[in-house]
C-alpha cells in the first residue's frame, strides 16, 4: 500500500507533503481531528492554512474564534518564545473560487452575474465534476505557490474534505474529467488537479473513524478506494474517540465505599456497577474494532481519547493535538510502493 509516512515522527509526517486531504465517513470527527493537525503543525513550529469546504463547519469554534469566511484569517497567533506557528483558516467553495478566478483573467463584471443568474448552476449541472475540479485548482494554485516559495505562503495545507462517500467523487473528479474532456482549459485543469494528487511529496489523505464496526468498515472500503481507483497516497489512520482505560472497574463498588469510609445513597452500588460493566464493555469493543482494522489496512494508527464535551474547546483540543503528536512519534516505519521507507 502506497502512504507517504515516514519513520521520523511529526516532522516527517508534516514535511512529507504540501497537502494533507482529512476525510471519513459523516459523524467521526472529521472536522475536529483537521483542527488538532493544525495544532500539532503550529506546536512544531510550522504554519498550517486549514481549507473547510462545506462553509458549514464548527471548526473555527474549536479555536474560540468566528466562523470562516473566504478570507484567509488566523485561528491562532504564532508565539516565538513557545516556538508555535500561526493557524491559519478559510473557506473554499465552488462559487467564490469561480469568481476569484473570473477575476483574476480581467472578468469582474461577468463573474458575479454568471454567478447570480444561474449559469454557474446549469454548467456545474452539465458537466459534473467541474464544481470540485474549480476548487481543486484553488487548492493546486495555493499548493504551487508555496512550492516555489511565494511569500506569505504556509508550510501545509490541511483540507477538511467532504463526508466519506462525496469526499471519492469530490477526488474522483480530476480523473473523471480527464476521460471525459479531450481538448481545452477544463482538460489542463484536470490533468494538473490529477499530477498533484497522485504525487506523494504534494497530497497524502489521512482516514479518520471511530472505534465502531460500520465507521472502520467503511474506512477500509475508502482507502482501497482512493490508492486503486484515484492513486492518492494515505497517510496515517486517524482513529478518534478512543475511552482510555480505568483501573478498578473490577471492584465492587460497597466494597470500594466501605474501604474508603464512604456511605452510599440507595441505587448508588447499583448504578456505578451499570457504569463500570458499560466501560468494560465498550474498551473491550473498541479494542477489537482497533485490531481488525489493523489487521485489514497496513497503516500506521494514530489515536485519540474520547472527550466528554459536546464540542471540544481550545483546552480539549490541545489535548489531541498533544495526543496526535505522540502517534506520530510512535509510527513504525511504513513502506512506500511496496518497499521499506528510506
């Protein structure tokens, strides 16, 4: 299996391509995990621009900042002293990307009314694929820039991807394209869309799931997807959520009270051994599905605990990053079509 891993921790991993596509199914964390790369990239003195591509994400909540907009803005300010980079954040959506580049060929005036009366909609609906192939080449034009050392741009691209099943046609359209479009601009495009994902040193996608029988089943169905059908190359697997264990769930809870000198309330014995019986239960279920998914996909796994907020807070997402990091240190040498990494 083709992965751009390498043995030599978070600075192999964050050096090793420009741009890092994160992509699971809906529900897994996705957006959350895209949020804690960034941190782990700043925490290594590097400085990420996270791209979300739906609009709709909480992903600048995570940092405590205002929802994105088009316009590149920081999530969270460089710190010589800790030896942080800048997180850096913006949306990427199919129509600004179109007005952007209308505008940049000298047609301001035509863009927004190609925009607003529909054409976009009908050509979008004619020709599937060239939404995502339009913002795919935004993607390419930041990627390039930073290749040829453009000032102001970041050391990484982190792509908050579409849900699993969109995030296969949204990279699927590049190759789509080029089967379809013999001649033109549209044909270029795709063809160079489709050279900077296929190239590892440019684009590795990181899988995220939970550790649950339906998510890691479809996380292995994705990878094979994306490496046979799209020739991109993956990157760790992400898995999210994990309940650390806890010592002592074994004990009887009376027992425990009278030992400490505690009394319980009437129900309490009962409801803690409920608890303590779930816990067991579900790290005995995650262990499994963390297993089976090793045994059906080669690659490095890097986990993260489970959180008990609704929505992880700066603190919490400090959290992952730290934990993210520490995967990564521990990623065993991996192999790179099918031989031993350098």
């Amino acid at each position: 299996m083709r992965t751009t891993v390498s043995g030599e921790g978070p600075d192999g991993f964050f050096t090793a391509s420009r741009v890092v596509i994160v992509a699971g199914k809906g529900g897994v964390g996705k957006t959350t995990v895209t949020a804690a790369l960034a941190r782990a990239a700043a925490d290594q003195g590097l400085t990420p621009l996270v791209i979300e591509l739906e609009g709709k994400s909480g992903l600048a909540a995570v940092y405590g900042r205002d929802p994105l907009d088009y316009t590149e803005q920081v999530l969270a300010e460089a710190d010589a002293e800790a030896g942080t980079g800048e997180v850096r954040a913006r949306t990427l959506t199919p129509d600004d990307a179109l007005i952007e580049y209308l505008q940049e060929s000298g047609l301001k005036r035509l863009s927004k009314r190609l925009v607003s009366s529909g054409v976009v909609d009908m050509v979008a609906t004619a020709i599937p694929g060239i939404r995502d192939i339009v913002v795919l080449g935004k993607v390419k034009q930041i990627e390039r820039a930073m290749a040829a050392g453009a000032e102001g741009m970041p050391d990484l691209v982190l792509i908050d991807a579409p849900a699993a099943g969109h995030a296969i046609s949204f990279l699927r359209s590049a190759q789509g394209l080029i089967d379809a479009v013999r001649v033109g601009p549209i044909r270029s495009q795709a063809v160079d869309v489709q050279a900077m994902l296929s190239d590892p040193s440019r684009t590795q996608v990181v899988l995220v799931t939970l550790p649950e029988e339906t998510p890691v089943n479809e996380l292995v169905e994705t990878a094979f997807d994306l490496e046979e059908e799209i020739g991109l190359s993956l990157g760790p697997v992400v898995v999210n959520g994990l309940y650390p264990p806890l010592a002592g769930l074994g004990t009887d809870p009376a027992a425990a009270a009278e030992a400490a000198g505690a009394d319980l309330a009437e129900g309490e014995a009962e409801a803690l051994a409920a608890a303590a019986d779930f816990r067991t239960h579900r790290v005995a279920l995650q262990a499994e599905q963390v297993e089976r998914l090793a045994e059906s996909l080669p690659l490095p796994q890097v986990r993260l605990p489970y959180l008990f907020e609704a929505e992880p807070d700066p603190a919490g997402l400090a959290v992952l990053a730290a934990a993210v990091l520490e995967g990564l240190a521990a990623a065993p040498e991996v192999e790179v079509d099918g031989e031993a990494a350098p």
